[in-house]
C-alpha cells in the first residue's frame, strides 16, 4: 500500500496554509532591509543569502534536532574515570559550524571580516544575529559570550596575544584537546554563584596567586553556560578583592584543569544549549586586568552580550509574527481570510508596532557601538541606552510571542512550529546577563553619576522625535526627577525611555506612520495589557502590509 502525498493545493482546500518556510527573512523584512541599505553590496548580498537559508527546510531541521536531542552530560569513563565531557547532537555543530563560518563570534574583532563595511562592524554582525536568531538561539549563546571575551582578554595583552588569534578563526573545531592545538575556540563565562546570582561580590569562589598573572581557584559556579568551551571567563576573591580570570577547560597536556561537571540544568528552553552546575579546585586560571578590578573587566564583556540579547529577542519576535501573519493570509474563517478580519488585522498590526520598534532600537544600539569611539552623542547612547534596549526588547518579547502563538491557533501551540521554540527561548533574554531589576538599577546608576549623558541622548531624540521631542523629553525628566527621589520608579523611566528611543529612530528612518501610531498608543495612549488597542485612526491593514508584505 503506497501512502499518497499531499500538495498544497490539497491544504489550502482542507484550510491549511502553507508552513513558513522558504520566504527569505531578509528580502521579506522591508526594515531590516532598511536598516542596512547603507551596507556594501556585497554584505546584503551575504545578508540575502543568510536570509534564504535561515527559513530553509534543511535549516530548520537542523534547528528542531538540536532541541530535541538535547546535551547529555557524561561524568565518568567505564573504567570510573572522570570525563566531564558533555555530548551534543550533530545538529548543534552543524549550527555552530555554519554560524561560526559566517564569524557571529569574531566579526567585530576582524579588521579583514568585512573591508567594504569598515566602521560598521557592529552593524554588520547585529544584522547577521538578526537573522541566525530567526533559526536558533540556543547555538547563540556560546557565540555571543565568544565575541564578547576579547573585550575582557583586552585587559590583559599577554593573554589576548595567545588566545585572540584561536577567537578569530572560523573553522570550528569541537574536538576535546587542549586550546592551543585546536584551529578555534569558543569561550563561555561563570559568574552565577547558588549565594549570589546578581550580586556577584557575594560570590565565594577564591583566586591564589601562584605566579605572575597565575591563579588557583577554587569554589562553583551555579550557572556556568556551554560547559564544552575551551575556556571560562569567571570572577573569583583575591586577597586584594575581585578579579577577572580566563580559565581553561583542559591543560596544555590534555589533562583536566579541575573543573568537574555536576549536572546540566534542565531548562525551559535554550535546550540545544548546555548550561552546568560545576564545581573545581586547584583550577588554573589566568588574571585579567587588576586583582581587584575584576567587576570593571566583566562589564566590559557585558555590555557586549547585552546588546546580542535585544538583537535575538527582535529576531524571534519578528520570526514569530511572520510566521503569524502568513497564516492568517492562508486560511479563512467566517468568509474572509483571518488577516481580513478587523480585529485579527489590529492585534497584528499592534504586534508589529512592537516588532519594528524593537528592531529599530537593537540596530540604533548597535550602530552606536560602532560610532562611540568617534562620537560623544554615540558614546552616550551606548551607555545610556544599552539597559534600556536589553530591558524592553527582551521584556516584551514572551507576551508578544504568545499573542502571535494565538493568532495561529491551535496548531501554533505544538512543538512541531518554530514559533514554539521561540516562545520558550524568550524567557533567557530578559533573565541572562542582567533581569530586568538589574537593568534599571543600571540605568539609575548612570543617572547618579550625572545627568550629562543622559542630556546628550535626550538632545538626539528630542531632534529625531520632531514635534513630538519636547513634549516626550519633558516626560522623560519628570520620570528621571521621581527616580532620584524613589529608586522603586525606575521601571518607569526606563521603559518611557526605550519607547521614545524606538519612536525616535522610526521617525528618523522615515517610517513616519509607523512611528506615529507607535507614539501615539505607547507613550500617548492608556494603560494596555494586551494587543489589539489600535483605534481607527490608524489603518492596522497598512501597517501588517508594509512591514510584513505578501509573498509575491
């Protein structure tokens, strides 16, 4: 008995849409289009072909196998020696090969990765994130703590001389050998303590000079993500107070540094990914910057992984919406297609407000990591709004997900559509490297320091806002006035502050209806808690079609 195929004319006539597959992420999404139309050719032209692969078929296979045939952590050897190895599915190389191949890990390092794009490297790997995001996020993660570890190895230039070279290079090398013999390295980051997640001087974990830049630790770390990393970048008490240490997984001889794998974390999502509990004693680590400057050094790596969490988070979101609004295009209820029906077309143009606003603010943040070295309004933006665009782009990420999970129905609530995978994905952004508490204490400890760079930054959107800037920076000083007099404020202050800025570079990427219903429902309108509260000002068919336009 031969089983029959079905075409997709055979779904349609059974109201079936097509799957979201094989649309090109970057040719479908006119902002991002948008947003690197300033790029060499030759960047778009990779950005098209990554756009195609990333909603391919085989690509998303890859994706599905790599959730589903999760990390299994391998203590002992039948002999009962110690392994401390963990096992990941060939799906997960084939990701972190491919990703790595395209230099999410290193670009922004490479004076040679893009030499038509040069001053615009952020920029560059910000779109490529984008785009990989809309895949798979678990593979992200030891790739965003990869690029972000040059900028703590930069502290000290011995150890950036040895182990930058083996960052940059793109040929991923998953085999368990010492760092150095390897053709590439990944590194992955422990700072989370069982006595101390956010407050990382708590943490317990000590550091003994052995010699010159030398240091033996000893402690745990409760979180200590992508266990296979050839090196760790931790936090540990010297004599002198916290310092900054890159520790090797394994010796220069092959044999175990001492860190000994307790178990792996089952999660809620980020499943592809291993994340361990890890315990070490006589582990060798090499210090970064002073012994006593080791909180100083991590923010500069932080900073770095803060700005890949917005980018991922306004990728999933833009992946999951996507896939929402093809759906409703293909199937058809009570006479009209569901994106026909008027209160179907709000909630997704309501979304997609959210989406577009998010993406514009990740892209901004990005550029001005670009330009800071050059540019004090740039400088100040990065300072500034680099809590502000981790806080809300990853904050409003799983209730946006959700709405576009319901938009699909039933069938978006099965493991078998991406969008559920970006719906468990979500939570990790807005929790790693900094909840949303940390980001607005962030925010406010940059306001005690002074109010001169936050100036600077209201200067820039009051210019891009336009008519709207004086009546939005005056809104944006009394939430700042309330904060010094009440820290418990700041949630006010800095999610205004993340809507003014999305508002502000829609408005200065010429998306001004956009940006007008934005402003108008966000920082003008009532309290909202779900989607759908566009009003008939705004034309919500508009909307859905110019930033999600049919496939042609």
């Amino acid at each position: 008995m031969t089983q029959s195929t079905r075409n997709d004319d055979t779904f349609a006539e059974l109201n079936q849409p097509s799957l979201w597959s094989g649309i090109n992420a970057y040719r479908s999404d006119p902002l991002i289009v948008d947003l690197t139309s300033n790029l060499p050719r030759s960047t778009r032209e990779d950005l098209e072909q990554m756009g195609r692969y990333v909603t391919s078929h085989e690509a998303q296979e890859l994706a599905r196998m790599a959730n589903q045939g999760t990390p299994q952590l391998r203590t002992h050897g039948p002999r009962g020696e110690r392994l401390d190895v963990v096992e990941f599915h060939p799906a997960w190389h084939a990701l972190m090969r491919r990703s790595m191949s395209a230099g999410l890990h290193s670009s922004i390092w490479d004076a040679q990765a893009d030499p038509d794009a040069k001053g615009q490297s952020h920029k560059v790997r910000a779109a490529r994130f984008y785009l990989t995001a809309q895949l798979e996020c678990g593979h992200l993660c030891p790739l965003t703590m990869t690029s972000a570890s040059v900028a703590a190895m930069m502290a000290s230039p011995a150890v950036q001389k040895d182990w930058a070279p083996k960052v940059l290079s793109r040929k991923y090398d998953s085999s368990n050998k010492p760092a150095m013999q390897k053709s590439a390295v990944t590194i992955g980051m422990g700072m989370t303590e069982k006595q101390g997640g956010t407050d990382v001087r708590a943490n317990k974990t000590t550091a003994d000079k052995v010699s010159d830049g030398i240091y033996r630790l000893s402690g745990h770390k409760w979180f200590m993500s992508a266990p296979m990393s050839d090196a760790f970048i931790m936090l540990a008490q010297t004599k002198d107070g916290m310092g900054c240490f890159l520790v090797p997984r394994l010796l220069e001889d092959g044999s175990a540094n001492g860190l000994q794998f307790q178990r792996l974390k089952d999660k809620l999502g980020n499943r592809s990914n291993a994340s361990s509990e890890v315990e070490f004693s006589d582990t060798f680590g090499f210090l970064l910057g002073a012994p006593d400057g080791g909180i100083r050094t991590i923010l500069d790596m932080v900073t770095l992984t803060r700005l890949d969490c917005a980018l991922a988070s306004a990728g999933i979101m833009r992946a999951s919406l996507a896939e929402a609004v093809h759906h409703t295009r293909g199937r058809s209820v009570f006479g009209k297609t569901l994106v026909q029906q008027p209160i179907m077309t709000r909630v997704l143009a309501d979304m997609a407000l959210d989406v577009a606003a998010a993406t514009a603010l990740a892209f901004r943040l990005a550029e001005s990591f670009d330009k800071a070295s050059s540019s004090s309004e740039d400088a100040a933006y990065a300072r500034v709004m680099t809590p502000v665009a981790k806080y809300w782009c990853c904050k409003i990420a799983p209730a946006l997900i959700y709405e576009a999970m319901e938009c699909i129905g039933g069938s978006g609530y099965i493991e078998e559509r991406p969008i559920a995978r970006h719906y468990r994905e979500a939570p990790v952004n807005a929790i790693w490297e900094g909840s949303g508490n940390v980001m607005a204490l962030d925010l406010l400890r940059v306001l005690n320091r002074g109010r001169d760079l936050f100036e600077t930054v209201f200067a820039g959107l009051a210019r891009d806002l336009g008519p709207a800037g004086k009546k939005t920076i005056d809104v944006l000083r009394a939430a700042m006035a309330l904060c010094e007099q009440d820290e418990g404020a700041a949630r006010l202050l800095i999610e205004q502050m993340a809507l003014a800025a999305g508002a502000a570079e829609l408005y200065r990427l010429g998306a001004g209806k956009i940006a007008d219903a934005f402003i108008e429902t966000r920082l003008a309108g009532g309290w909202r808690s779900t989607y759908g509260m566009l009003d008939a000002r705004f034309d919500a068919s508009y909307i859905v079609d110019l930033l999600y336009p049919p496939a042609t």
